[in-house]
C-alpha cells in the first residue's frame, strides 16, 4: 500500500523536464524582464510610426492650391528651406502628385562647427551628439514658405534605437540580442509549463480560458498564461526577424538560404556608375516626371539628397504611400544620376534588397496593411505585458503565507492533471 501511495505522489508531482524548465523560466524572466519589457514596448510604438507623424503634421500637410499655378521645382525649394532653416541640413524629401498636398524635407540640425565648442558643450533641447536632432519640415509647394514642421521623426528615431541598441550603441545592441535569445527561451519554455499532463474538459477551459469571478492573483495567472498561448507563435516570429537583424551571422544564412548575397553591398559599387565631372545630373525634376510617368498609379516619390557632388547614385521611392520606413503599392530603386535609368543590379543583389525588406516589415508588422500593424501591435502589447505580469506571479507567491502558498500550488496542480478547481 505504501509503495502504492508513493508512486501516485511521484505521478502527481512535476516531472524533471517542468521542473529545470520552470526554474529557468523563472530567473530567466527575473534577470532579462527589464530588458525585455523595453524592446517590446518600443518596437510596438513603432509600429503606428506613419500614423502617429503623419496625425502631428496636422493641416501642415495640406496646401490652398491657386488655380493655374505651377508648383516650384525640388531645386528651388530645397534653396527656400536652407535660407528660412540654415540651422538644417536636407538629406530627402517627399513631392506629391495632388496638387493640394505639400512639399515635405526631411532634415537634421547641424552639429556646432567651432570643434572646441563642440567638445566644451553640452547638447541642450535640441541637439543631440553631431548628428543633430531629425525632424519634418512641410513647404508650400507654390510659395516655398515653411508652413509647419513635426519632430515626431526625431521621436520615432530614438525609439527604433532604444528597441534595437537601448541607446548604448554596441553594447547596447549585445544586451538587446541577448535578451530577445532568452525571450526566444522563455516563450518555448512558457509552452512547456503551459501544456497540461492530462487533457480534459477542465484542462481545455483553464488552458484557453480566464476565468471570471477569481481575484486579481489569479487573474493576473490567466492573463499570463492564456495570453502568452496565444501570442507565441507571432511572438517567436517576430524574435526569430528581430534576431535576423541583430546578428550578420543570421542575416547572411537568411540571405543565401533565400539566394540573396550577403556581400550585396560590396558587388552593387562595381556596377554604380563612377562620377565624371565634366558630366551633369539631370535635376530632381526631372527624376520625378520620369517616375511619375513611369508609375502612374504613385502619389508619392522620395528622393535621397546627396551629401556630395561626387555621389552618383540617387536612392527613389516611387509609391502609392512612403511612409518613415514603409513602402505601399511601390518601388525603391537607386538610380544613375545621369540618366535617371536604375541601374541594373545583379538577381542576388536585388534579393538581397527584396529579403532584406520583407524581414522588416514582417518584423513590424507592414506585412498586411492596417490588418498587420493591429495584429503586431496586439501582439507587441501581450509580449510586453508578460515580464509584468510573470514578476507579479512570482511576487505574489514569494509573499504569500505557507498555507496560502501551499493552496495555490494544489490549485496549480489540479489545473495541471485536470481536477475540479477551486476559485483562488
């Protein structure tokens, strides 16, 4: 009878596997759960990026277009800004095919030149280190007049690098990829501490369930179960992309897994035209009529300013909506300056470029229209909620009475091999 007694206690008790596991989930958690929280939070914000700068650019966006009047060139637009912003530096623009819509210039404000000053002084407000503080600068296409301006890129900048550096630049980026690794950890192992013994009616109920009726403890228990099940999948994809990212090792197996080149970068300046100064570049209008004629069904083009005159390869967005990293219902190109042609890359070199967006915007969530952003963001938000609500869990046992504990791990146990549970 003893031994009989014995060998149901041990059938009752957690298995090694559940027992390493949930120890390591545990500390885990406690040790990445800041670190997590942060990038999750951070990459969701990002998500609604486009709507978010482009609800702050407000009636800026929009002009009163003059009947019969012909919209200023990029040239004499870009002049217009520097002499009201001489502060800024343009580095691309958007131009817009309605005639209602604004010219809009992309800029950073200018480190200090004076190189003792920049050494002595302390960045205030509006600088930040020498690359300056990005922001969006809306012009009046027909007057060349700044009717309003957005630092909701700027904003948006330092969240995308929170999410992947933490602002610490290379340690950062180390600390991150190693806590999305756990996180990868932590949501298997949140599977397997999930998965009941035995499947039944009350296991199903309390395994894809929240209960109601129970207190807060409990229901923060559910939340982080139930709600963890059915993120993982998302979330383990949205880890495995952001890993991608992370590490050169992954890209590049992801690169020629798909016959992209891992090198692209180094092949594609063997076949960008080399600069001659005795030839010129066609202007910006140019490159814009030609795209517009060429993709009629675009709103909208981006083209990259470039830093010098020796730069002979200008990047072009041609698309139904540019957004701050998305692209829909278009094309980016990089194109000769001068002939406007794109220049014909090598197949690895340009699936390089297709591989290399489409891991992006399946890590954002740009995969499915507003339908992907909502999901990611749902998803984002649940991932984010878990190290809260796994340190709550184990908060709340750590001060818990030995009775009451001891009542939460029975009520645990139940739930595990499918007994009648009892409201904690």
């Amino acid at each position: 009878m003893e031994n009989k007694k014995t060998n149901q206690k041990k059938k009752q008790g957690k298995s090694l596997t559940k027992k390493i596991t949930g120890w390591l989930h545990l500390w885990l958690g406690l040790v990445s759960g800041i670190i997590v929280l942060t990038v999750t939070l951070s990459g969701t914000v990002f998500v609604f990026c486009d709507e978010i700068i482009d609800l702050c650019g407000g009636s800026a966006k929009y002009v009163q277009a003059p009947a019969n009047a012909k919209k200023m060139t990029p040239e004499e637009l870009l002049v217009q800004f520097q002499k009201q912003a001489p502060d800024r530096k343009a580095f691309y623009f958007d131009t817009y095919k309605e005639a209602d819509r604004s010219f809009r210039v992309a800029s950073a404000s200018k480190p200090p030149k004076d190189k003792n000053a920049e050494k002595t002084a302390k960045p205030k407000g509006k600088e930040r280190g020498p690359r300056g503080v990005f922001a969006y600068h809306y012009l009046n296409p027909y007057t060349g007049k700044i009717i309003g301006s957005t630092q909701s890129y700027e904003f948006f900048y330092v969240v995308a690098h929170i999410h992947a550096q933490l602002l610490a630049g290379k340690f950062g980026k180390t600390v991150v990829g190693v806590a999305s690794i756990i996180f990868f950890i932590q949501l298997i192992g949140g599977l397997i501490l999930w998965w009941p013994k035995k499947w039944n009616k009350t296991t199903r109920t309390t395994a894809f369930k929240i209960k109601s009726g129970t207190k807060w403890r409990r229901k923060n228990y559910d939340f982080h179960n139930v709600f963890g099940f059915y993120s993982l999948l998302p979330a383990v994809f949205i880890t495995i992309t952001g890993l991608i990212m992370a590490y050169k090792v992954l890209s590049d197996l992801t690169q020629e897994a798909f016959g992209g080149a891992a090198d692209a970068h180094t092949i594609a300046e063997k076949y960008e035209p080399r600069f001659d100064p005795e030839k010129k570049a066609l202007s910006f209008t140019a490159f814009i009529d030609k795209n517009f004629k060429e993709f009629p069904e675009a709103q909208q083009i981006r083209m990259s300013i470039p830093r010098n005159d020796s730069a002979t390869v200008y990047h072009v967005v041609a698309a139904e909506f540019i957004g701050l990293k998305s692209i829909v219902g278009g094309k980016s190109m990089e194109t000769n300056k001068y002939t406007g042609n794109e220049i014909n890359y090598p197949k690895e070199v340009q699936m390089h470029e297709v591989i290399e967006h489409m891991n992006f915007d399946l890590h954002v969530g740009y995969w499915g229209g507003m339908f992907g952003k909502i999901f990611t963001f749902v998803i984002g938000i649940i991932c984010t909620s878990l190290p809260v609500t796994g340190f709550l869990i184990w908060w709340g046992r750590r001060n818990k009475s030995p009775k009451k504990t001891k009542e939460i791990k029975n009520i645990h146990q139940h739930r595990k091999e499918g007994h009648h549970e009892q409201l904690v």
